[in-house]
C-alpha cells in the first residue's frame, strides 16, 4: 500500500495494530499476533499496518506476503504526519520501533553504548510519544513504545521523576511498564549479564515466561545437574531447582467468584491451601485511570480484589507420563 499520495492521506482501517517501523523479523513479529487471535476463535485476523519508507529485502517482503491483511505503507515512520496517515485514532494498539537507520548509522563504537549516544537512537520514538500524548491522549494508552535505553524513559514520562533522588525510577517501577507499554533493550542485557553469573536466572525467567529460553549448553548442564541430584538422593524427592522449575508454569487466572471483593491476603491463603497454586500478583484494573489492565506484583494482604482483575499464579505444569 502506498498512500503518499495527498489525495488519499488517511488509510481507511480501524481496529488494526499500527507499526511505525519495520520489525527486524518479520515473521517473529506477526508470528503471535495471529497464533493469539487463532486460540481465540477469532474467524478475522487484525489488519496489521506495517509504516516504513525505507528498503525491503526480498526476504521481507516475501515474509509479509505470508500473512494475511498486512499492509505496507511508504511513509517515515515516525512522524507525526505518517501516523495520522496510519488513522491512529482508529488504531487498537500502536507500536514505535526504534529507528534502524539510527542503529545502523551510530556503529559498534564506544561512544556508540553511552548514555547520551542511546537517547539519540531513542529520540525519534520519545518525540513520536510525546505527540500522541499531546494531540491524541486517548491513543497515548494504547502505544507501545521501544528504547534503547532505561534513562530514555525520563524523557517520556517526566512527572515519574522522584524529587528527592533527582532521578528516573527503574522502568519495572514505573506504571507504563507495568501496563506493557514499554520495552527497553537494557532489560535483556540485563538478564543475560546476570544469566553468566547466575544460571539459575534462567529456569526461573523460563517459568514466568512459560517458555523454553535456555540453549543447548544450557540444558546439557540441567541433565547433568538432574542426574547428579538423583543419583545422590538430594532433599526434594530428588529434584534440583533446575527440575523444579521445569514442573511449573505461571498463568494468568480469572478471580473465582467466591473470591471476588476479597482482599489479596484471603485469596493467597485460599488458594494455597485448597487449590496448591501460589499467587504472584494481579493484572490490575485500572479502576481511576484509563481503564486498561496493569501487573501489579506483591499486593498488600489487604488489597481488595475486584471481578474486573485478573490473578497470576504459579501452578503446578500437567503431567503426561501417565502418573496420578
């Protein structure tokens, strides 16, 4: 789709996911949106508006070719005239990915990995942001936004600022990553430095995410781990923490109705002795804000829990060899 002609400057789509910028891979970018939308039952997939003006390889464009109602519409991505173009208002979600040219252009430099050289790269998506927030505010909480680094985030939202430190809080305390509305390249850097450390990081993420994420080596080491605990008859029936972690997965639960307008210590208590599940927290409904969902980890016991919440829990992962 080309729409750079002022003739036909707005897209005629609504209800679709509005992409400035290009995903590095195609294919793992729409590769859960549509499995999402399929295990919903859903008989309409969601248009997917991908906004970029720069080259495609054939590669790309043959993976785009592969799903259905996505669209590509040649425009800068991240100015403020391509968005609206992109019928933004209309939009259910819009995504700002970080510029590749900026990425590609700032190298493997040391002045490449500094603070000011990262805010750079992210300049183009915090601009972007903050226009939404300013002429369309009801489309500001539907944008997910990616940076480069943490400290771009004060640029973003500078009323998170704490006074008394002078400093941004960490993007985990702050209420636009507890929405999911932003990803920071940092955080997995993160995990990965604390991974060569910490091996057990690992399973630990590979639960929370109820996904498989160690490599090769990795899993060798699980084995040998395994093998060992076993043959040596360790405390847990034989089970290292790299085992246990395999047998569980965290899932996101509706509150039962029995549970409904109880507070979060009833409902932890109950849960572990009736139903031998473990709460981690809440996906919080925004009751006075803007009416979306929010993680909210380690409620107080005398948080009170609405219907309109949602519970995650940690849970026991269902056995298939047979045994009761």
């Amino acid at each position: 789709m080309d729409s750079s002609d002022p003739k036909n400057p707005v897209v005629l789509l609504t209800s679709h996911v509005l992409v400035c910028g290009l995903p590095t891979s195609i294919r793992e970018f729409m590769a859960p949106l549509r499995s999402l939308q399929l295990s919903a039952g859903k008989k309409r997939v969601q248009p997917v508006l991908l906004v970029w003006d720069g080259p495609v390889s054939e590669d790309m464009l043959q993976a785009m070719l592969e799903f259905k109602e996505l669209y590509l519409l040649r425009r800068p991505p991240l100015l403020s005239s391509s968005m609206v173009a992109g019928n933004l208002e209309a939009a259910l979600r819009i995504v700002l990915l970080m510029s590749q040219r900026a990425a590609t252009s700032s190298g493997h430099t040391a002045a490449a990995h500094s603070s000011f050289s990262s805010i750079s790269r992210d300049s183009s998506v915090i601009f972007a942001y903050q226009y939404i927030r300013e002429h369309h505010p009801r489309a500001a909480d539907r944008t997910v936004c990616e940076i480069c680094q943490n400290d771009s985030l004060e640029f973003m939202v500078p009323e998170s600022i704490d006074e008394d430190i002078n400093a941004t809080p960490p993007p985990n305390l702050t209420r636009m990553f507890a929405e999911g509305r932003v990803y920071s390249g940092s955080l997995t850097t993160t995990l990965l430095a604390h991974a060569l450390f910490k091996p057990d990081v690992l399973p630990i993420a590979e639960a929370l995410i109820s996904t498989h994420i160690t490599n090769e080596n990795m899993t060798m080491l699980r084995a040998a781990e395994i093998a060992s605990v076993e043959e040596s008859g360790a405390v847990g029936g034989g089970l290292s923490p790299w085992q246990a972690m395999m047998d569980v997965e965290v899932l996101q639960a509706e509150v039962p109705e029995r549970l409904q307008n109880k507070t979060y210590g009833f409902v932890v208590e109950t849960l572990l002795l009736e139903n031998d599940v473990l709460p981690l927290g809440l996906f919080r409904h925004d009751k006075a804000g803007s009416g979306g969902h929010f993680t909210f980890t380690n409620p107080k016991p005398n948080t009170p829990i609405s219907h309109l919440d949602k519970i995650f829990i940690l849970s026991r992962r269902p056995r298939d060899d047979g045994a009761a």
